[in-house]
C-alpha cells in the first residue's frame, strides 16, 4: 500500500509538473469526476438492446454480476439508478490491510462509547492517515461503521487502477479474487460478503463485464489534449 501512495505521487507530479497543492488536486479530482459522467458504453448498448455490443463473456458475467457473484447487492443497476452504486457505506475489508488497524478500531470504539469523540477531535483525527482508515465511522461514530466505505460507481473502472480506496488491488482481476475470497475477515464485515467459489471462466467473464461499462469520452476531454 505504501508502494502505491508514492507511485501515485510521482505520477501525479508527471502530469502536473510540480508540487502537489489543493488546485492540482481539484483539477484532478474534476477530471476523474468527469469520467464518471460518460456513457454510451457497449454494456448501455446492449441493454438498449444490441445484442452484439458485448462479447458472450460479457454477457455471462453480467448474469454472474446479478447471480452468482451477487455484485449487484451493493453495486446496484436498474433503470432510475444506472450507476452501479447503492451509494451506501459496506465494509468489505479492505482497511483491514493496514498494519494495527484492529488495535486502531479497538481505540476507536472505546472512545465512541465512552463519548469522548466530538467534531474537534475528529477534524483531528480525520488528518491522520491511520485514522482515515476508520472510513464512515469517523462520521457517525458507530462502532459499525469501522472500516465502511461508500460503494465506488463501476463505470470507467477498466480506466482507474489501481482498486479500493487505498489502491491495494492492482487489477480487476486482484479485484474480483479479493470478492471470490469473501474479501477480509474482520469483526464488521458486512453479512454480504461471502467466498463465491468462482471457477477461473467465471473471474474472467466478470472482468469482461467490468470492461464493457467503459463509455465514450468527448473529444475535448482533458486528457486527450
Ligand atoms: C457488500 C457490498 C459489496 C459487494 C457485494 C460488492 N462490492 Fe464492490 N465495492 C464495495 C465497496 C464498499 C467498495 C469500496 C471499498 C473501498 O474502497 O474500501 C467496492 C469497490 C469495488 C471496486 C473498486 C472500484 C474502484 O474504483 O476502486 C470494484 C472493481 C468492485 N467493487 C467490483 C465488485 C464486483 C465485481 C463485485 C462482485 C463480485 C462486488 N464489487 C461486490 C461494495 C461491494
């Protein structure tokens, strides 16, 4: 994980070609948030009807997206709401990849239950690396919000690796593995989550369908220029 914050960094001062300050970061934020707006990608053309737009595989990963592998739970799609998210907090485990992150929860807790935490001390908190590991809980404060973070949308994922909100997934593949391992167990993972028993065909069918949510990008989008 540490690996990946500082090849980030070097790549965000490659596009940047300076030092990172809060302007940088908003231009960047705005052009990741701008890839979350495109559409039209095969897997809208295919629900619009053309059954060529996506391959067989594909095809049957989306039958496991909404079966099987029981992604659509929490990466929710339907006609009012077709941006693969519930928009909802779930721990699925990842910060549990951190080093003293149980000792770090277990001070947590205490500290909610015994009210010694308030807006002040959050501000505080929320500052620290460590702490930020925390996720939703650092919001409400409830114990069962250790480690819970809102479900990404998975459109334009194909085109933002590294995965999870630390970067500790390096591909869709490292991705759909973590799933098929039920991700990491810990005291709060959500009751979702579950070994999938995926056979090798069935991993690669999911990524298909990942990377048939990649949309059109306007001609005069940022990176193209
Ligand atoms: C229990 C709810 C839940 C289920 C079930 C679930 N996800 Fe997720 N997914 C999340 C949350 C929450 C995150 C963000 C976690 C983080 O950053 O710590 C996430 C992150 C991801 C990411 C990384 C996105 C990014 O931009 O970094 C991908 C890809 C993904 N999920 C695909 C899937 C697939 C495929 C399945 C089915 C095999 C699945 N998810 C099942 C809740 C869920």
């Amino acid at each position: 994980p540490s690996q990946n914050c500082c090849s980030k960094n070097i790549a965000f001062k490659k596009v940047f070609g300076g030092e990172i300050t809060i302007d940088r970061v908003a231009q960047a934020i705005a052009a990741f948030e701008r890839t979350l707006l495109t559409g039209n990608s095969p897997f809208d053309r295919f629900i619009a009807g053309d059954q060529n737009a996506i391959s067989e595989s594909a095809k049957r990963g989306w039958q496991l997206f909404q079966g099987k592998a029981r992604c659509i739970t929490c990466h929710e799609f339907n006609r009012s709401n077709p941006f693969f998210t519930d928009n909802k907090y779930h721990n699925i485990g990842v910060a549990m990849n951190k080093e003293g992150f149980a000792e770090l929860a277990k001070k947590a807790e205490q500290l909610a239950k015994q009210g010694r935490l308030d807006k002040r001390k959050l501000d505080e908190l929320a500052l620290d690396p460590a702490f930020s590991e925390l996720g939703r809980f650092l919001v409400t404060f409830n114990p069962k919000d250790i480690g819970a973070f809102k479900t990404p949308t998975l459109r334009n994922v194909e085109l933002t690796a590294p995965y999870m909100h630390d970067g500790s997934e390096a591909t869709l593949m490292d991705v759909i593995e973590f799933y098929n391992r039920g991700g990491n167990a810990n005291p709060n993972l959500s009751g979702e989550m579950r070994p999938l028993n995926l056979t090798d065909q069935e991993k690669q069918d999911l990524v298909e369908f990942l990377k048939a949510l990649t949309g059109e990008f306007p001609k005069d989008f940022p990176e193209n220029k």
